[in-house]
C-alpha cells in the first residue's frame, strides 16, 4: 500500500488491485482520527491502523452500499 501526505492532517493509502484502486482517506485531528471511504471491508483499515500506532479514538466512516 502506497502512503501519500497531502498536509499535516490529510494523508491518503492506495492500493492498486486488479479491477480498480482502493483510497482511503485519514484525517488526523487533535481528539480523533477519521477514515473516509474504507472499500470493502474492515481489513482495508489495517494499514492505517498500523500507521497511527496510538490510543486516540477512530471514527471510521464506511460508504453505503450502492443499493440505498
């Protein structure tokens, strides 16, 4: 997984799959960290909980399946 600071709090994981690229989103704040856009399941994740490497809280926002 390629890891691309954008600023300070926006850093950006891709990953290259076969039928399309998997970006999640992380936006580091003083009391929590969010995740947008988390693909396909909670594995996707993994990656930037193992960049974070800290206590503060995740909030995790996952997409609404296409069909809502």
């Amino acid at each position: 997984m390629k890891i691309k600071k954008l600023s300070n709090r926006n850093i950006i994981f891709k990953k290259i799959l076969t039928e399309w690229n998997l970006n999640l989103h992380l936006i580091l704040e003083e009391k929590y960290n969010y995740i947008i856009d988390t693909g396909f399941s909670s594995q996707s994740v993994t990656p930037i909980k193992e960049y974070l490497r800290n206590n503060k809280n995740l909030i995790i926002k996952y997409p609404q399946s296409l069909g809502s």
